[in-house]
C-alpha cells in the first residue's frame, strides 16, 4: 500500500510541477535597427512560432504569468503585444520583419526596421525538416530531476486538429496582461476559409534547447486539453491572427502550393487643389479624423485598398501612409498639411481640407449615466461603428467612433482615470488606461463603460476653455487638469523615467519635463530636457524637444537661453504664442501673435497659466493690444497681487494717467521687489511724458530706482535710460560717469553703451569748467572719436584755455587733437587754430611750423587760401616780406587789405594802390547803390593811396565814380581834398588853404585807419 502510494505520488508530482504557473518577467529595449521584447523564463521553455502578415504569435510549452509592466513603453516597429496563458501575439508595424533566438532561458523577439535584415535562415531551415512530432513543447520533466514514464509522440495528423479545437478545450488562463489595450473578442464567425490573395503563414519551430527534449507526461496541459476541459469553464482568448484556417500538412506530405499574392495596386486617392485629399468610400461609410503627435489620424469604418501614390505631388503630404485591417482604413497624414482641417462627405468620397472660415462644429459632450453600470455617453446623431486601430504614436490600441455624415466632433479632450477623451475634428476617439474599457456604438450615440466596480469620471472641463482653443494647432501636451491630477502626472512621468532603460530614457524624460511645465514648474522642466536632449542627441533635432526646453526658459526668465523656439519646424498656433511671448521679452514686436493666441492661452492648467499670464498681459499691454490684455485679465480676482502690474500697464496704455500713477504708486510700497522697480521706472517716464515733470526730476526718480533692481537686462536698460536724461538735463559730466560704470558692470554691452559714452564724453568737454575739462581730456583721450563734434569742442577747449592765458596748455590740447584728427582735411583745420594761436602769443616760428606739419595736398579752396594767408602774416612777423607779399598774393582776394598796408609800409604806393583798387572791385556794391559805412575808409584810402603813387588818371577815374557816393557823409571833405585836380592860378588859393588843414588832420585820421586794420607786422 505504501509503494503504491509512493508511486501514485511520484506520477503526481510531475503534473501539479508543470501546471503550476511561472512568473515571466519581460523587458523590452529599443534601438537603431529594431525594437526587442524578451521574455526571462526561470528556466528553459520550448516553444512555436507562427507568422503571418503583420503578426508574430509564439506558443510556449508552458502556460506562465507575464510581468508586462514593461511594455507600456512604445517599442520601435512593434504596434501591439496580447498575452494570454502560453500565448503572446505581435502586431508589427507595416514592413517590420521579426527574428526569434534563444539565449539561456530567455526568449528574444526582434521587431526590425523596414529593409533590415530578415529573420536568419536557420530557424527557416529548422522548422522546414523538423518532424512535425517534435513540435510538442518540452514538458516540466526537463526540470525536474525525477523520470518520468515515457508516452508515446501525437501522430502528426492529429496537430492541425489540436491546434483548431485549443481555443475551445483549453483551461481558464489567468488575467490577461497586455502591454497595449486589445479590441474586446470578436463575435462568432463562420467557418474560416482560405485566404485568397494572402500568403499562407509560416509555422515554425523555436531553435531546441541545449538538452534533450523528452516525452510529454500524462499531466502536462497539453495531454490535458487533448482529453478535453470541462464544459463550465470559461473561456478568455484574444484576437488571434486565425492561423489555424489552413492545417498543417501530414509528415512527407508535399504542401500544397501557395498562389503567388498579386501585386495589389488599390483605389487611388485623389489630390485637389488647397490642397485637400478625397478618399473613395461606398456610401453609408462612417469616418473619424484626430490628431496624435505629429500627425492627423482619419479612419474609415470599412477595409479599403488605397493607393496613397498621387499624393507624393504635393510634398507637405509626401509622408502619408495607411494601412488597413478587417474592419477599418487608417491614413496618417502629416500634420504641417493642414493647420485646420475639415472631413466632410461629398458624394462618394470623404474630402479632408483647410477651410478659410473657421467651420462650425457640433460638440459630441460627455454625459455620465450612473447607472447601473455607469456609462459615459457620448451623443453623436450620425454615429457610425466603434473600432480599434492603432495609436501611431504610442502603439498602443485607441477606440474610435466614426460618424456617418455631418461635422460631429469633441472639442476639447477630458481626462479620466480609465481613459482619456481625445480632442477630435471629426467622430470620437478614447485612449485606454485599462483593458476593460469598452466604446460601442449605438443610435444617436457611442457608450463608453469600464470595468465592473471601477470609478468612471471624467476631469473637470477646464475654465476659461472654448471651441477656438479647440481648434488652434498644439505642439505639447499642457491638459488643463486639476493640481492633484497634474501632480499626479509628474509623478508617474518619473516613474517611467525610472522604469526605462538608461539609454532610452530620452523621450521618458521629455514627458516629465511637459508635465512639470504644467504644473508651473519651469526651471526643472528646463532642467529635464535638458537631461533629455543630452542622452538622446536625436531628440536636439527635433522642434518639439527644442522648443519645450526654450518655453521653459522664457518663463525662468531666461531669456538667452530661450533660443529653441528659434528652431526650424512645422508652425502652429502654440509654437506662434511662446515665439510671440519671447519677442516682447526681446524687445521686438510679438503682441499680435500673443492676441491671436487668447483662446489657446486661456485653455492652459491653472499652475501654468499663472506663470503665463501676467507675462503676457504686460507684453499685450506693450505691444498696444488693449482689448486682448483687458480680456486676458478680466475674470481674475481683483485682489491677485501677481495682476496688479500688468493691469497698470494696460491703464497707462490706455491713457488713464492718474488711474496708472495711483497703481504704479501702490506697487513702489509692496514688497515684490520686481514689480516695484518696473513701477519706479514706469512712474517716471509717465510723470515726464505728462509734463509732470522735467527731465532733471525724472532722471533722480530713476538713478533712486536703480538699487531695487541689479544684475540683468532691466537694470542694464535702465542705466543707459538714465544716461540719457542726465545729457538731456545738461549734465553730460553725470552721464559720462554713469556709463563707464555700466560698461564695468555689463562687458557685453560695450559695444552698445562705447558710442553713447564717446557722445557724452564731447558734451562734457564742451560743457565744463576749462580746468575741469582739460583734466577730463587727458584723462579719457583714447575714448574721443574723430569727427567734427570732437574737433569744435576741442576747439572750443583751446579758445578758452587761451582766453586764460593758458596758451601752453591751449597748444597741447591742440596738438593731441591733431594725433587723433579724422583725415587731411580736420588735420590742417586744427593747424590753423595752432598757427592762430602761436601768432597770438607773436611765435611766428611756431606759426609757420604748424602750418607746415599739418600741410596736405588737394585741400578745400578756402581752407587753402586761408591757411596761405596766414602763413603771409608769420612770413611778414618773421621779416620775410618777399616771401609773405608772394603768400599774399596767393591768398586771393581777401588777403587784398593786409598785402597793401605791407606794400604801403615798404612804400611802394603803387603796388598798395592796385591792392586796393582789386579789393574794392569785390567788396563795393554795384553803382548807384548807397555805400556802407564800412566802405568809405576804403574808398579813402585808396584815393590816398592813388595820390601818393601819382596816379593822376586813376585818381580822376575814382573820383567821377565814388565822389557821387561819398557825399553827404564821412570822410567827404578828405575825400574831395585828395582826389581834386592840381592848383592852376590865384582863384584855387581859397582851395589850397582848405587842402592844407585836410592835410594837417590827415595823419591823425590815417592814424586811426591804421589801428582798425589788420596786423602786418
């Protein structure tokens, strides 16, 4: 009794070791050439492969339960993974290949890329000569060390009958976990039939493990489902590739051979102008069109054969794809398509376009029905079917409600804790958290319903969020959620962080940084994408990883550091916003972008939206866009200290001028210490532009503001502000000094505030003291730019230094003016000044020497002539009158008066008469015009002149014509004495007599001429 008991257990031990149940853990990965799913069994598994079009199913010899917390990660090529007992089905993404490999006691599936390298022909090679006996999975005994009796191999005749009546006699697996939502099981279908223009699937056998393979014992589950399960178990399966429509073929049968699939060339789709894009589709066909990642999914409830080939004429739709299942179409088309688009039915096709006018949409808006069982209900009075396709940006399984006709659609997502309710153009579309969501539709409305016992609510509808917000193009993932549903989403961020393989954590981390930029936490969302962009350099190329890193700057206040948004991509309604926001902080013109944003703006989270909001109403405000700044901040608390400058700068651009004052005011006695410096500033500018003030006032209201703010660009600005006030207020000395220190404080705006300092630097030298000035001069010469304003005040300089008898330091300036002098011409300008100024103090050498260093060629005519005409007076101060009568002369005209008072002083009368004669012909007006009184001591003088030379014709000739003139004013009667004709007889005696007193006061009034003419010697 005891040994049969003993061999009773020892037949038993076997069966309860292989119907119990291993935990498998599954890792994924995904890399450049393909994306990997492994599943780490505790020991070694045989296993089958099944493939057909787009799927991969492996069948293990053993039932486990999967850990497939993992695969809620995307994995590249991979559209969708289901797992039930000792099944797992791949769902490849279209032109994906699959290979299998065993390593130790892992199994490993590699999805590759399109064109990467096929599954190896080995395991081809293997499955194709195995006998089909061997595909019985390896049984617990490999295990344990216990033997087993032996049972005879299944016929291969009976597999393709077990591998059809499985699903039906198979025992309860336990709870399906998937990595990707699945569709619920179909309903019952007939019969399956051969597939017509498919290729039959391959089964092939998984590579054998490195010890031998045994008998299957008596308990094993698969010698159990051959005998049948009992009738009262339930039933779980997934929607399986039906590979077993086509047995498999009896050990040295010849196969029967596949017809050769035709190259399928299906319904073209047809490009219009706009560009829009008609779709073929029989009449009563529902469609849905949504928005995921970057671009815009449009599903059809009917499997059709498109042909996407005519849209490679337009090239912002050359990336579009479909692809196709039982049951619906799926076309992905880019999203920089179309900023807006429109599905609408016409005719016998569905047209997807961008109207002009914005169209009007009518909501599809949640309803909860308590029940029993809650349901949300989502009324659509043209409902169509509901479906599951493909998320082509998470790979996981959406549910999709199409309608048949009309422009149904929600406008604005909502969040739940089973699913979320996607924004839509057209139809309904949920994304599950869970496996039990359900989507059916029915008349007039689509049932979304959960879980039994599981909380079926929605988040709340954000404030302040409209259909136009709805409508505008985004390029993040901001929702407008509560703070604990925002929180909570930063925490499960982390949480997928830290689940993600260290060299895939790139777009993990991007996720994290949107949800902690929603909830108002901009310096570590800047922060993780920058983590982001440095582990994943793919993710620096892209516009959406740039531009979250720039929004995050901008709102840390960044500004420099904000240069992602400059990066090149498809534009958006969102993207417009933020690059509008950060060209006001710029100082360019942004407000028109920032207004046409409103609505998107308003649709943001609270904690976000709190960051954002005052920015931009002050930028409106800046930019002139009262309406949209009054908008921004009407329906906000009165109180909200964060408003209380952007509103006083709406008021001052609306021209309330006392209501701004009182606010600016107010704010200069609260405590936010920013806020109070942009107050101080903008309360004296405004005092100034009212005439409340001058610029005196308002330069020391501003030079007190500069304590409350240091260190960025405001202060910065407000320096070179203040710079100007003071110049304008006539203090260029206190501007001067206020931008060398700004030009110490701030290096990288010297190449700014240099010019401006060299401008205050000249007025000040022009404006001071001339001690005060020289000491300025030479202490900040190199600062002085060449130019003319340099040279007049350094002139002017010199003027006064000499009117102090400081000619020494006159000269000195003058000479360092003449190092630092522009070109040619301002050197030999400031050589007169020097030669003036030596002639001054009676240094002809002097003179002459500076004449001659700052001498040119080509010089202006009267720069000349005058520079000859001094070099004329140094030459006669030196006593070199030949040489100074010859520079005289060279002077021109002008030099006419000085050359005959030297030619008179050598008393050559006739030289100094014809002197004179040629000034008078330039210097007299034309005849019968009255003469100045300047021109009379010239007339007599030459008369003199004429007389003493002899010069009896042309004393005569001027006497008939200036004796008219001359009458009847000064120097008449001298006039008349000098030029009268010779004393003929005793009737000229009266004259003569007159003639001798004219000549005993003319040395007296020649006396007089002489201290009134110019210096000759």
């Amino acid at each position: 009794m005891i040994r049969q008991a003993a061999t009773l257990l020892v037949l038993i031990l076997p069966a309860v070791s292989a119907a119990a149940q291993d935990r498998v853990p599954i890792r994924v990965g995904d890399h450049p050439t393909h994306g990997r799913v492994v599943f780490d069994w505790p020991r070694q598994v045989n296993y089958r492969v099944e493939e057909a079009e787009g799927k991969l199913t492996l069948r293990f010899a053993a039932p486990a339960e999967f850990d497939a917390a993992a695969t809620r990660r995307p994995v590249r090529n991979l559209r969708g993974l289901a797992l039930e007992g000792e099944v797992a089905e791949f769902t490849l993404a279209p032109g994906a290949r699959a290979r299998h490999f065993r390593l130790g006691n892992r199994i490993i599936v590699d999805v590759m890329n399109p064109g990467e390298a096929t599954p190896p022909a080995q395991a081809a090679t293997q499955a194709a000569t195995r006998p089909a006996a061997e595909v019985a999975p390896r049984p617990a005994a490999d295990v344990a060390p216990r033997p087993a009796p032996e049972v005879a191999p299944r016929p291969a005749a009976d597999v393709a009958p077990r591998l059809a009546a499985e699903p039906a006699t198979r025992q309860a697996p336990p709870p399906r976990q998937a990595a990707a939502p699945l569709p619920p099981p179909p309903p019952p279908a007939p019969p399956p039939q051969r597939p017509v223009a498919q290729p039959p699937p391959r089964v092939a056998e998984a590579p054998a493990a490195r010890q031998s393979d045994t008998a299957r014992p008596p308990g094993s589950p698969a010698a159990r489902s051959a005998s049948g399960a009992p009738p009262n178990l339930p039933i779980a399966t997934a929607p399986i590739v039906p590979v077993a429509q086509q047995p498999l073929p009896a050990p040295g049968a010849t196969p029967p051979a596949a017809a050769a699939p035709a190259p399928a060339r299906g319904t073209p789709v047809r490009l219009l102008a706009g560009p829009a894009v008609a779709v073929p589709s029989p009449a009563g066909t529902g469609a849905a069109l949504f928005r995921r990642g970057q671009s815009w999914v449009m599903v059809l409830d009917a499997p059709l054969a498109l042909d996407l080939a005519p849209l490679a004429a337009q090239p912002a739709l050359a990336g579009s794809e479909v692809s196709a299942s039982p049951q619906s179409t799926t076309i992905r088309l880019p999203l920089a398509a179309f900023a807006a688009p429109r599905l609408r039915r016409d005719g016998a096709a569905w047209v997807i376009d961008s109207p002009a006018e914005p169209m009007a949409l009518r909501s599809i808006l949640p309803e909860l029905d308590p029940g029993p069982p809650p349901r949300i209900l989502l009324r659509a009075a043209q409902a169509g079917m509901s479906l599951n396709v493909t998320d082509p940006e998470t790979g996981s399984l959406l549910l999709v409600g199409t309608v048949k006709d009309g422009a149904e659609a929600v406008p604005l997502g909502r969040r739940g804790a089973a699913f979320d309710l996607l924004p839509t153009r057209l139809g309904a579309a949920l994304l599950p958290r869970s496996d039990a969501v359900t989507l059916v539709a029915r008349e007039g409305q689509f049932i979304a319903a959960g879980a039994p016992g599981s909380p079926l609510v929605l988040g709340a509808e954000p404030a302040g969020a409209t259909s136009a917000a709805a409508a505008m193009s985004r390029l993040f993932d901001l929702p407008a959620e509560s703070t604990a549903a925002l929180q909570e989403r930063v925490r499960n961020a982390a949480s997928a962080v830290a689940a993600s393989p260290p060299l895939s954590r790139g777009p993990a981390r991007l996720r994290h940084a949107e949800a902690l930029l929603a909830l108002g936490l901009p310096q570590e969302a800047q922060s993780m994408a920058t983590i982001a962009m440095r582990d994943d350099p793919r993710l620096a190329e892209t516009l959406r990883a740039r531009a979250l890193h720039g929004v995050a700057a901008l709102l840390s206040g960044r500004v420099a550091e904000a240069t992602g948004l400059d990066h090149a991509g498809p534009d958006s309604d969102e993207l417009a916003l933020w690059r509008g926001l950060l060209a006001v902080a710029r100082g360019q013109a942004g407000g028109g972008a920032v207004a046409a944003a409103l609505p998107l703006l308003l649709s943001y989270p609270e904690p976000l939206l709190a960051r954002v909001l005052p920015m931009a109403a002050e930028a409106l405000a800046e930019q002139g866009e009262i309406a949209a700044a009054r908008r921004l901040v009407a329906g906000r608390e009165e109180d909200d200290a964060s408003l209380a400058l952007p509103r006083a700068r709406i008021m001052e651009a609306a021209g309330e001028v006392d209501g701004a004052l009182s606010a600016y005011d107010a704010l200069i006695q609260g405590r936010d210490r920013r806020a109070r410096a942009i107050a101080m500033r903008r309360a004296a500018e405004l005092r100034l532009a009212s005439g409340r003030t001058d610029a005196a006032g308002a330069a020391a209201a501003l030079e007190a503001a500069l304590a409350a703010w240091r260190g960025d660009a405001m202060e910065s600005d407000a320096r070179l502000r203040l710079a100007e006030l003071k110049e304008a207020a006539g203090d260029p000395r206190g501007a001067f000094d206020l931008l060398r220190e700004t030009e110490t404080a701030f290096p990288d705006l010297a190449s700014t505030i240099r010019p401006r300092q060299q401008q205050a630097l000249v007025a000040a030298i022009g404006r001071e003291p001339p001690v005060q000035a020289v000491a300025l001069f030479d202490s900040h010469v190199d600062l002085l730019p060449p130019g003319e304003g340099t040279e007049q005040a350094l002139a002017s300089l010199a003027d006064r230094l000499a009117a102090l008898d400081l000619v020494d330091r006159a000269t000195h300036v003058l000479k360092r003016a003449v190092a630092r002098a522009a070109g040619a011409e301002a050197r030999a300008r400031i050589g007169v000044r020097l030669a003036n100024l030596a002639l001054g103090a009676g240094d002809a050498g002097g003179a002459l020497a500076a004449l001659e260093e700052t001498a040119a060629p080509g010089l202006p005519l009267a720069l000349a002539q005058e520079r000859r005409l001094l070099e004329a007076r140094a030459l006669t101060r030196a006593g070199r009158v030949p040489d100074a009568v010859a520079r005289y002369r060279e002077a021109g005209p002008q030099a006419a008066p000085e050359l005959a008072a030297l030619l008179a002083e050598q008393q050559d009368w006739a030289g100094a008469a014809a002197a004179m004669q040629t000034h008078l012909a330039i210097v007299l007006p034309p005849p019968g015009n009255a003469l100045a009184p300047e021109h009379r001591p010239l007339i007599a003088r030459t008369a003199a002149l004429l007389a003493l030379a002899g010069d009896e014709s042309a004393l005569a000739a001027l006497r008939d014509a200036e004796q008219p003139r001359m009458a009847g004013g000064p120097l008449e009667e001298a006039f008349a004495v000098i030029t009268a004709a010779r004393i003929a007889g005793l009737d000229d005696l009266p004259r003569l007599r007159q003639e001798l007193d004219v000549a005993r006061l003319l040395p007296t009034r020649l006396d007089g001429l002489r201290e009134n003419g110019p210096v000759t010697r």
